[in-house]
C-alpha cells in the first residue's frame, strides 16, 4: 500500500469516528434533542439568560418538521461541495490541458 493510500486510509477511519463516537459514548444523552444545531442551542441560551428576549428577524420559510430542515441543510450542504468539486476539478483539468499542451509544443520543437 503506498504512503498516500495510507494517509487517505487513516483519514476516512478519523472521519468515520468522528460521525460514530458521539453515538457510541452517548454523548447528548442528557439533552431533549441531543444533536441540534448550533442555531437551537443559541436561541435556548439566549432565553435562558434574557427570557423577553424577542428576535429582530423572522425566517422566511419554516419547515414543517425537524427532518425536513434537516434534509434542506443537507441538500445545500451537498450542492456547496459539488460546487466546490466541479471548481476544484476544472481548475486541475485547465492545469493537465495546458502541460499535455506544453509537451507537445516541446516534442515538436525537438523534431
């Protein structure tokens, strides 16, 4: 196994215990909804501290259920990275393009 397949290796298993561990321990055990974001957990702090505490803004859009918003931020999430993918990959093709296009104005000048 090269070294590079040995560190890509390494990095999928760190990812994968990432996403695993917290279930495993039971972290959030102690909580209502244990896995809220971070927007949930703000808003419950924010009235803890200030209960009259009234927000300036209201959403556009609310989903009618946890999941569904859930499913919605997983969808922009996976729009964000094919984004970021299809950027990352036409940079690295225009990169290839142009030394395949340098070695063969090369080659022909040799001849």
């Amino acid at each position: 196994m090269s070294r590079d397949a040995k560190i890509n290796s390494l990095l999928l298993l760190a990812v994968a215990a990432l996403a695993v561990l917290p279930l495993v321990l039971g972290l959030g055990d102690h909580k209502e909804e244990p896995f809220a974001g971070a927007d949930a957990e703000a808003e419950r702090t924010i009235t803890e501290i200030e209960p009259d505490y009234e927000p300036w803004f209201s959403p556009l859009y609310e989903p009618p259920s946890g999941e569904v918003e859930s499913a919605l931020f997983a969808l922009q999430a996976a729009i964000g990275a094919g984004v970021l993918a299809y950027y990352f990959g036409l940079r690295r093709g225009r990169r290839q393009g142009e030394e395949r296009a340098a070695a063969v104005r090369d080659a022909a000048e040799g001849d």
